[in-house]
C-alpha cells in the first residue's frame, strides 16, 4: 500500500514510518513546513488547506496530528489550541480524502480513551458511554472530523489511544526520573485506572487495522489487562528495583498541571481492546511488567 501519514515526526510516527517502510509499504509525510524530501508532501492544517491531488494515488492515510495535551499548563488560550489542533488537521485530511480522485479507501485516525466516561471499576468496551470532561468533548469533536471522508464511502477507523509505554516518550517520559529516585509512589488515591499499550502494540495495532479492510469505527487501542495507577507504579517499581511508596498527593498535582491533573490523572477509564481482540490480533505485551520491561530496556532480567 502506499500510506500517507500526519505527524510523522511525534513519539508514535517516527517509530511507525519505519514499521510500515519494512512491511513494505511507501510512505509519504505531511508536513507543515516547505517540503525537503522526496517522501514529503505539504498541508497546512490551520489553514485547512491540503491539495487533494496529493491523496490521489494513496490507499490510505493514517492521521497522528495534534498539539500536545500534557506537555504545558491549561490556560484557556492552551485549551482551545488542544482543540482545534486535532478538529482543523481531522477536517482538512478528511476533506481532502473525500474530494480526491480516484478516492483512497481508508482513514486510519486516532483519538483517546478520555472520550469515555470515568466509571471507576467498572470496565468499558467500544460501545462504552461518552464522558463530560473537556477531554471527552476533545474527543467528540475530534472524532467528528472524520465525518466528510465517511459520507465519502471511505472506511475511517478511529483509534481511541491509551496511556503509550514506550522507550524515549509517552507516558514514561514523565515517570521515570522520578521512579529512579525512589519517588514513583501512587499519584494520588491510586485507584483510578489507568488503560496502558505498550508502543509496540500501538503500532501492531495500527498495522492490524490497515490489513483488516472489515475494522471500521472505534478502535481501542489499551492493552488487554488495564490496572489501577497504584498497581502501576508497584509493577515500575519493581521493574526498576526501587522503592515506590511515597505517593504525590493530588493537591500538588492540581499546583503542577492544571485541570490535566484532575481529567488525565486523577481520573482513570478501565478500558478494554474488544474490537481489537475480536479480529485476532495478538499482543506483544499483554501485562503491564511485559510493557514496562519492554520500554525501559529490561526484558529478559531477573525479576
């Protein structure tokens, strides 16, 4: 296939293109800047322009675009930013989907598990009910986008991403200085959950549903075990051989990060990967020690 893919410089896409390049697919990246390569192609997100000319030869896009969401506080400014990031770039490469000739048949875009509802312990598949937090309201829209290249008749797959465990970003990029020091105690309560993937499910997933033409809709993207966050830090623990028992109260979380504390980390959605299960893909990392063992180096090392 050849595949064409938005931010192919983040966390996930610079470890998906080469993936995909060995299973021998063409990849083309869309860039926001003047393109530098063969492989480049240009869009403009904010603007909502794409050529759709440029998607003419392209069987389908896989669309990873979006400002951070943790990575600064939450002024209102940073919030409509988080916002329109994912409801502009989804339109435009949506847009052009739809308008291209001969018309790509499929769009492969993610979102987050944050669409749903916080239910405590009670576990939610794709068919789980929608949450009321900003994120959630993120997610509507965001998956909404998708709306124009779906009239179009082209098969959209929305990949609603869990916490990524890999080596060098995601989740662990912010856990594991911490965790060293003996610091890596709950966060808060510990009792929300956290639905974790290691990266290298995340992108077998993103290969799975490309190779299954039957995958349409929500797609979620969690490992097949989510635990509670204190279960998660006891397993880094170990896994790091340091002690995590001394917890960051939720007050200094709320100081630190804003309402991101209260919706990504105070909360938690115990949120299960049916879709994925059910059309055979298998997991390279079904437990959270497997994935944690994975990311930071130490697979293989007595426990």
């Amino acid at each position: 296939m050849k595949i064409a893919i938005t931010g192919a410089s983040g966390f996930i896409g610079t470890a998906l293109v080469p993936v995909l390049r060995r299973d021998g697919h063409t990849v083309v990246r869309l860039v926001r800047r003047q393109p530098a390569a063969p492989d480049e192609l240009p869009w403009n997100p904010t603007r909502r322009q794409l050529d759709p000319a440029h998607l003419a030869d392209v069987d389908a896009v896989v669309h990873l675009a979006g400002v951070g969401v943790g990575d600064r506080r939450w002024t209102e400014k940073r919030k409509q930013l988080i916002l329109a990031s994912r409801v502009d770039g989804t339109t435009t490469v949506s847009e052009a989907l739809a308008e291209a000739e001969p018309r790509p048949r499929t769009l492969v875009s993610v979102s987050g598990v944050d669409y749903y509802a916080d239910l405590g312990d009670t576990a939610v598949d794709e068919s789980g009910p929608t949450g009321s937090s900003f994120l959630a309201a993120v997610c509507r829209a965001w998956e909404g986008a998708t709306a124009a290249a779906e009239h179009a008749g082209i098969r959209v797959a929305i990949l609603r991403t869990g916490l990524v465990c890999g080596p060098g970003g995601g989740l662990l990029r912010r856990l594991l200085v911490p965790a060293r020091l003996g610091l890596g105690g709950r966060l808060g309560s510990g009792r929300q959950w956290w639905s974790w993937i290691s990266l290298a499910d995340h992108l077998g997933g993103v290969r799975h549903v490309l190779s299954h033409p039957h995958i349409a809709g929500p797609v979620n993207l969690t490992g097949p075990e989510p635990v509670t966050n204190a279960a998660f830090a006891r397993v880094l623990g170990r896994v790091l051989r340091r002690p995590a028992v001394l917890p960051v109260p939720a007050f200094a979380l709320r100081l630190a990060l804003d309402g991101f504390a209260d919706e990504a980390i105070l909360s938690g959605r115990r949120v299960l990967p049916r879709v994925l299960e059910s059309s055979g893909y298998r997991f390279h990392h079904d437990t959270t020690e497997k994935a944690l063992r994975w990311a930071t180096g130490r697979e293989g090392r007595k426990r």
